[in-house]
C-alpha cells in the first residue's frame, strides 16, 4: 500500500501548482479572447473602411454617371447643331446655284441689250449724220435757190410741230429708216 503523506506543505505546493497551471489555462483563454477581440475589431474597423471606400465608390459613381449623361446630352445638342449647320449650308449652296445662275442669265441679257444698244446709238449715230447732211444741203440749197420762206433747217427739223418722220418725207428719206 502506499502511503500517503499528510504534510501540508507538500499539499501547499501541490495546490499552488494546481492554480498555477488553471492560471496559466486563464491567462491562455484571456489572450485567446483578446486576440479574438482584437480581430473582431479589426475587422469591425476593416469593415468601416470597406463601408466608407463603398460609400465614396457609390458617389464616384454617381457623379460620372452625371458627367456621362451631360456629355451625352452636350453630344445630342452638338449633333443637332451639326445637322442645321448642313441643313443651312446646303440651302445657301442652293441659293449661291440660283444666284449664279441668275447671274449668267443677267449676263446674257446685258450682253444682248449692249449689242442692242450698240446697234441703236450706230442708228442714232448715223441719222445724226445724215441729219447734219440734210442740214448742210437745206442750207445749200437755200443759198443757191433763193428759199426765202426757209431761214434754216432747223425751222423745219426744230419745229415742236414738226416729227422726225415728216421731216424725212419732206427731204425724200421716209423709206430708209422704216
């Protein structure tokens, strides 16, 4: 049988032993604890970051969306500005073509109206001369024949009574100019 001592340092040192090892097991679940703690911390701070980094994505978000949808709409006004621009630009090519066509048919009317006009000053011209032909031989002939009734030719061509077409039957041109 074995003995069994009864002395009570020995009990002492066994019972010191006992709560240093069931302290040693409380102070290793107390640091298991913290550590538990601190990482649920942790993460509870990682977690708030993660929020406020989602939160602050959310509102990058939102305002290129803002910036997307303006620019969308600054490109429709542009496009829309564009087309009237082609619209205006194409119904002033239309006008310039009218214009210039104008232009050339103008052209030809003057150039028409000029030969016209050159052709009635050329007349006029030489009426003028064979006027002053007339006048010359009137007067001639007065000298020569004594017409007293007859002081100049222009009594006969001056005369408010007197048109162009009857001082030409008189002389015996009415045929010449019709």
């Amino acid at each position: 049988m074995g003995r069994v001592y009864n002395d009570p340092a020995a009990n002492q040192s066994v019972e010191v032993a006992e709560l240093r090892r069931q302290i040693g097991s409380i102070d290793a679940d107390i640091m298991l604890v913290n550590k538990r703690l601190e990482e649920s911390q942790d993460g509870a701070a990682a977690m708030e970051a993660l929020r406020a980094e989602l939160t602050q994505a959310k509102e990058q978000a939102r305002a290129s969306n803002a910036a997307a949808l303006k620019a969308a709409e600054e490109f429709r006004a542009e496009q829309a500005a564009h087309r009237r621009s082609g619209e205006k630009i194409a119904e002033m090519a239309e006008e310039l073509k009218n214009d210039a066509d104008r232009y050339v048919l103008l052209e030809k009317e003057s150039k028409a109206s000029s030969t016209e006009l050159d052709k009635a000053l050329n007349a006029a011209k030489e009426l003028r001369t064979e006027i002053r032909g007339m006048r010359e031989e009137l007067q001639q002939a007065k000298k020569n024949h004594g017409w007293g009734l007859l002081t100049t030719a222009e009594e006969v061509f001056g005369s408010k009574l007197c048109s162009l077409s009857w001082a030409l039957r008189i002389c015996g041109l009415d045929g010449k100019y019709s």
